[in-house]
C-alpha cells in the first residue's frame, strides 16, 4: 500500500483529480450515514428493550463504570490516528511505528483501570462497581488494536468497512446485552454489552482491512506525529472529562439513580446528533484536511455544511423536547417518566452541536487543535463551578447549569476560529435566526395538540400524530424562509458530484 501523498500547487492540480476527490467526499459521506443510521437504529432499539428491563439504579451504575474506559480511551484513538490522517506525506514506518505504541498505551492503560477499580467503588459507596469496572478495563486495549487501521481507511476516504464493522458490532453487543438483561443479569448486561461490542468492532477492521503492521519502530517517526497528535489527545482527553463532569457529580450528589436518569435523557440528544450531524462529522476533517491549503473551497466546504445541518438539526431536536411529554415514558417505559425535563432541556445543546462540532472538527483538520483544547480548559472550570452549585438544588438544576455553560463559550468559540483559521462563520448564522422561528412555531402547535388531545387516545397515535402536524407546518416555514439556503445545499452535493 502506498502511503507517500506529495504535496500539490493547488493551481496545477487537474480538474480530473478534483473531480475524484469529490466523488470520493461523496462516497464517503454516504457510507459514513450508512454506519451512523445503522449504528443508530440497532443501538436505540437495544436501548429501549434494555431500559424497559432495567431500572435508573442499574443503568446509572453501568454508566459509572464505563466513566473511566470513555475517557482514557480517547488516548489510543485519537490524536496519533488524527495525525495519520491529516499529515499530507506519510511513510509506511510511521504507521507501524503508531501502531506499536498505541497497542502498548492501551494495554498499560487497562492494567491501571483494572488496578483502581477499589478506588472507584470507595469514591461513589458503590461496592459493585469495582467488578464492573474491571470489566470495562479490557475496552481500552481492544480499542487500541483497531486505531491505526482505521485511520488508514479514514485517509483513504475508504468508509465502507466501517459499515460493516459498526453493525456487525452492534448486533453481536446488542444480542449479548440482551440476552443477559432477559435473563436477570442487571448491569452486567450493559457492560459486557459493550466489552462485546468493542471486541467484535475491532476484529472486523483487523480481518477487513488491507493493512498489516510490520515488525518495526521508529522513535523519531512518532515524534513526528506528536507535533499534531499531542494537543489533540490532550484536547480531546479534555473534552471526555467535560463530558464525564456531569455524571461523576450526579454521582457523588444524589446516587446512581439520577445518574441513570441522566444516562437516558442523554440518549435521544445522541441519537438525533449522531444521525444528523455524524455523516458531516466524519468527512469533515479528512476532507479538510485534503484541502487544507485552499482556504476558499474550505470556508464553502464549512458555509453550506453548517448550512444543511441546522436546516435538519432544528425540527428534529425542537420537534422532539415537543413530544417528549408522552414519547419518553412511552418509548422507555413509565419508569422513566422522571427524564423528561432533562430530555427536553438537553435538546438546546443539540441546537449548538450543528455548528460548534463542524466548527471543531475543521480547525483539527487545519492544525489549530490547540484552541481546541484552551476552550475545553475553560469550559471545565465553568461547569466545575455551575454544576456543582446547582447540585445543591435538583437533577434538573444541574441540567440547566451543564446547557448554559456550553451556550455561554459557544460565541467564545466562534470567535477565535474566526480569527485563527480564517472561517466567516458569520455566513451560516445568519439562517439561526429563521430557523429558530419555524421550529418555533412548530413547538407551539405540537404542544398544543398534546395538551388538546382526549386522554383515551392511544399514546402511539397522539406521538405519530404531533409528528404528522408539525412536520408539514415546518417544512411550510422553512421553504418560505430559507428557500436560497436549501437551494445552496443542493447545489454543494451536486457540485461534488459533478
């Protein structure tokens, strides 16, 4: 396998090989929605059966467990992966040489989960979480055999076997998972749900992949890789703990009830961003990167992509605080009827995701991960200090604060990736605010109808009901309000194409 990419005169390069390179952003952008919706779908299905076995107090304490393997993965799969994909020449000793060290970082990263697994029990007065975190410790090592691999396909625009893997994983963990919550077996079947699903996820990009480590290492090669992958494991091992700060406080504040109520208001937040926005998240940065001395076609490349994920961001996420009223309890079961709020009020983080996170993934792609990481160092002070205060009040409190300490830095953000790496991020805004009005509207009328409707009314048909009303009454508002926009967009994808 080749892996020397010279660098071009963006002047000289042929309209042939530009062409390829769109087709290739197109492909790959269609194989990356395949494995996001697929991923997606199997994943929520399994979730719903598994939350209408399990109760808060069992999926709190599975998602305690998973706090530390979530975070210190993050050191084998990113950072020296994301500098195999961004660096524009490349020999095949710096791929062996990432492999090796990555596949040793894990193992010794495992062992250290595994070693203060009594330590995290005594933090939380949780006796059983000491052997399901020992459990969750193998995921780390798993992971780290898989990473070069995938950053090798991820180069090549080659996003087909992740498909493969993503579901292949998915219905092999989602089987375990059940198999065990059927059976009586609690929170083991959501740990080994996952144990499983890493294993399964990384033995099919082993055998699918073309690429084969060599039995060499290069010290002076990894340096190499350190210069970009450095602030980018920092940054990104950051931005796991920000992630984490809300259930270790939940946690420590009220139990792993809330913890688990937390755990499930979290799910249709992630399942809306990953199947909305993962597509565009994952071409983002590689196909950045592959443009990365032609600041015009990135700021397009940037403009019409926040463009299209807001125009399907707002009615889904607005659409769904809407009816979560009835659809959370109806989906997960009447147990969970305590989440709504965190689900609702969680869905304005959503909103923020259709930019900040395309906003991110291409200042990565530009070598600008350190402004990353300052924002992230900020934003832990911010929400040490919010949430805990809020803890002292209720769950819902510390929702509230985690929403306003992101809405908070987000014009922070935007401000410096302005002005470090040349984005007028003030072009894609400028739709927000019409946006907001149609999705605006659509809440107002769909809230009125699930108040309006006779309560003998099966909870399915009010549901499917709230959809059919407000799915019409936005698309009306959007066409009448950002009918250029939705024009652009067609024309980016058929520019790639083309």
């Amino acid at each position: 396998m080749q892996f020397d990419f010279q660098d071009q005169d963006p002047a000289n390069v042929q309209g042939s090989e530009m062409t390829s390179l769109g087709k290739k952003v197109v492909s790959s952008a269609a194989w990356a929605a395949a494995e996001t919706w697929g991923r997606q779908v199997a994943m929520f299905a399994v979730f719903i059966i598994l939350a209408r076995h399990l109760g808060p107090e069992e999926f709190g304490l599975a998602t305690l467990a998973m706090v530390a393997p979530t975070i210190l993965a993050t050191v084998v799969t990113r950072g020296i992966p994301d500098a195999l994909v961004q660096r524009a020449e490349i020999e095949p000793i710096h791929v062996d040489s990432a492999f090796w060290l990555l596949v040793a970082t894990g193992a010794t990263l495992s062992a250290l989960i595994w070693g203060f697994a009594g330590v995290v029990a005594e933090l939380f007065g949780e006796p059983l979480l000491e052997g399901l975190v020992r459990w969750t410790a193998i995921i780390v090592v798993v992971q780290s055999l898989a990473a070069v691999p995938t950053a090798v396909l991820k180069r090549e625009l080659n996003f087909r076997l992740f498909t493969l893997r993503t579901l292949t994983g998915t219905m092999v963990g989602g089987t375990v998972g059940l198999t065990m919550a059927i059976g009586g077996y609690g929170m083991w079947s959501l740990v080994l749900m996952q144990v499983a699903k890493a294993i399964v996820e990384t033995t099919v990009i082993l055998l699918g992949s073309s690429w084969r480590p060599r039995m060499a290492y290069s010290y002076a090669r990894c340096r190499e890789l350190f210069g970009f992958a450095g602030p980018i494991v920092v940054q990104t091992l950051w931005t796991f703990v920000n992630e984490e700060i809300p259930k270790v406080i939940l946690g420590l504040f009220f139990g792993p009830v809330a913890v688990g109520v937390y755990a499930i208001a979290r799910r249709p937040l992630d399942l809306l961003g990953e199947f909305l926005l993962g597509p565009l998240a994952a071409i983002t940065m590689p196909a950045v990167a592959r443009v990365q001395r032609e600041p015009d076609k990135i700021d397009h490349f940037f403009n019409t992509s926040v463009r299209m994920a807001a125009i399907a961001g707002f009615p889904a996420f607005v659409g769904f605080a809407a009816i979560a009223p009835v659809a959370v309890p109806l989906v997960f079961g009447p147990q969970w009827t305590s989440a709504v709020v965190a689900v609702q009020v969680l869905m304005i983080l959503g909103l923020q995701r259709t930019i900040d996170s395309l906003c991110a993934y291409t200042i990565l792609a530009l070598g600008q991960s350190s402004l990353v990481l300052k924002l992230n160092m900020i934003y832990t002070l911010f929400s040490l200090v919010l949430l805990t205060a809020a803890a002292q009040i209720s769950l819902e409190a510390v929702i509230a604060a985690l929403v306003a300490c992101n809405l908070l830095l987000l014009p922070v953000f935007l401000f410096y990736v302005q002005h470090t790496a040349h984005i007028d991020v003030s072009k894609p805004l400028a739709i927000f605010p019409r946006l907001a009005g149609a999705a605006a509207l659509m809440f107002v009328i769909v809230s009125a109808w699930l108040l309006a409707a006779p309560d003998d009314l099966p909870q399915t048909v009010t549901v499917a009901a709230g959809i059919a009303i407000g799915a019409p009454i936005y698309i009306a508002a959007a066409v009448l309000l950002v009918r250029a926009d939705l024009l652009k967009a067609r024309d980016m994808l058929l520019s790639l194409r083309e």
